[in-house]
C-alpha cells in the first residue's frame, strides 16, 4: 500500500532545534575518521521523541513520566535488550534524567529551564496513549494461537530492498580497488600501547623486589620481543632464592634481554643454565691467584667471565689480563715526592 501522505497538523510537538540538529550530524557507530562526531542509535532517538511526544506535546515541558519496560516497548516497538541499552546511554549522555520515586522510576528530559522542577510534578501519559489496548495489540500473538490470528509482516532487510530496486538487466560496474585507510597504523599503535600498559601493570602489582621491578620497568619493549610473561619471572625467582640474591637475578636477565637476538623459547630452561654458569664462575674467581712472569717484573691477575656472557650466547673462553706494574709505579713515585 502507497503512502498517501501527511495530514496538515492541526496541533505540534515542539522539539529543541539542538536536537533536531544533532540527529541529522549523528551517525550509529563510533567514526575513527571523525572522533567528534556525535553518536546516536535508533532506540536513543525513538525513546528522545517519546518523550517529547507525552512532555512538549502536551504542553508539559518539565514533567516526569514513569514507565516500565514492557510500557516502552510497546511505545516504541523495540525488544526489551534495546530499550535497556537506549534508556541506559541516554541517561549516561544527560540527555534524560531518571529519579526513583516511592519504588518506581521516573524519567524526565534534561531542559535548562526546568532544572528545579520538583519531579513530583509528572504527567500520566497512559491513559491518553490507552498503553493496556496497545498491550494487548502488540502481545496477542504470543497469548493466543488458531487460524484466526493474521500473519505478521517479515521485516525486509535494507540488502533485500536494494536488490528488488535494482535492475537484473542493467550494466554491470566495473569493480573499484579499495583504498588504504587514513590512519593505517592506528590499530597496530593501539594493540601496541594495550600491551606496554598491561606489562606496566602486571610489573607494579607482582611481588616482585625493586631492583628487578626497576630494570623490567626499563626493558618493557624486549619483553614483548621475547614474550616473557611477568608471572614466570615471579615463579623462576622464588624457585632460585636460595642460590642468587635478586641483584644477581637482575642483571643475568638483564643481560639475557639485551643479547639474545632470538626470542627465548623456554624461559626456565635458558634462566637455568644461565644462573648455573653464573655460580660456577663466581666459584673459580675465589680461587683467582696472583701469579708473576719470569722476570718477576709485572703483576698479572687473571679474571674470568661467565661463559653465557659471550658473543651470541655462545660458551667462549675468555680472559681478561690487566697489567697492573703501570699503578704500582705511580703509588712509588708518589711516595718518593712526598719524601
């Protein structure tokens, strides 16, 4: 059936033009594109003009109107999840206000002019809106069944209207190659800055001692690298407390994350084997002997590195010698000036 059009209005709702405006520069969604551009859904505009509709309407510009869920969903033919959703943005956004009063809500639009009004002053907007017939209309077919019910209309989806629009026979449209977003590396900076925080996070709530807290504090980004959780530290560094102070802890997987150019696979497997070498070298510099070349001319010390500090990871056997005959000369020469 065509629609034949409106009545000329022999009354009128008076609506805010703000309103009116804000509807037109709305959009459903949130646009990433356009952050400021205000959003408003279906149900928040059907449930705003319902109230306008039983406030301004009826010369009731400040009232209160105490409804239910099911009355809304019978004034604005919406399931129940959608007016709750509506009604819930709505009062999060201030455009309505909401008071319980004597164990029944109340809901009112937020106007400047009206902000003391008392919100005992409402407006029983069923009786002339017969909410119990409409009732009755909207739910009959879930309460009666038989051949007397008519069928109920199925919705068609806006993809089915444009296919009956459309024309079968018209030229096909060459297809358009789609066109990078504007801000390409705006959902891969997000999904970065989600996990720095959640690192930062789980680093201040651990009970984990400040010198480790402190230099995971500064190597966030080579623990994504290596994808080393924070609760596998606790659990490694509790397992070795009786062989290494946290210090020690510290810096072994401060070097682990500065040099391994590979991700670590297994965390307590590489931490094992790089505190063991630790401890085995500690224990071969308490044995470090002071040994003299033959003309007994120079002092040499000898000082070993762990193995797991070599280039690579790999176990090199490295040595430092530092000649030590240069500092013993200057001590003497100082002795003799002083003399």
């Amino acid at each position: 059936m065509s629609f034949k059009g409106f009545d000329v209005p022999n009354g009128h709702t008076q609506i805010p033009n703000e309103f009116i405006e804000l509807v037109l520069q709305s959009g459903v969604r949130n646009d990433p594109r356009n952050p400021d551009k205000p959003v408003l859904s279906i149900g928040e505009i059907k449930i705003m003009l319902f109230m306008f509709r039983e406030t301004f309407g009826w010369q009731r510009g400040g009232s209160a109107l105490e409804f239910t869920f099911s009355e809304m969903m019978v004034a604005t033919f919406m399931g129940k999840a959608t007016v709750n959703t509506a009604l819930k943005t709505l009062i999060e956004k201030e455009y309505i206000q909401r008071a319980e009063i004597d164990g029944k809500y109340r809901y009112r639009l937020n106007l400047l002019d009206y902000q003391d009004y008392p919100w005992s002053l409402s407006r029983d907007w069923k009786k002339s809106f017969k909410i119990e017939e409409k009732k009755q209309q909207r739910f009959a077919n879930r309460t009666n069944s038989g051949s007397d019910n008519e069928p109920t209309a199925v919705r068609i989806t806006n993809q089915q209207r444009f296919v009956i629009r459309t024309n079968e026979d018209a030229e096909t449209i060459g297809t358009v190659s789609e066109k990078p977003p504007i801000k390409k590396g705006l959902k891969k900076d997000l999904k970065k800055d989600l996990k720095k925080n959640i690192y930062l996070s789980e680093i201040e709530k651990s009970s984990l001692a400040i010198p480790v807290k402190k230099m995971l504090l500064d190597k966030i980004d080579r623990l994504k690298f290596h994808d080393i959780k924070i609760y596998e530290i606790e659990s490694h560094l509790m397992s070795k407390k009786d062989l290494v102070n946290e210090f020690i802890y510290a810096n072994t997987l401060k070097w682990a994350l500065d040099n391994q150019k590979e991700p670590i696979r297994d965390y307590f497997a590489f931490m094992d084997i790089s505190i063991n070498n630790y401890i085995k070298m500690q224990s071969s510099t308490l044995n470090e002997a002071v040994s003299t070349n033959e003309n007994k001319k120079k002092i040499v010390r000898t000082e070993h590195i762990p193995d797991y500090m070599g280039k690579n990871g790999q176990e090199d056997d490295i040595q430092k010698n530092v000649d030590l005959s240069d500092i013993y000369a200057e001590i003497d020469n100082f002795r003799k000036e002083k003399q």
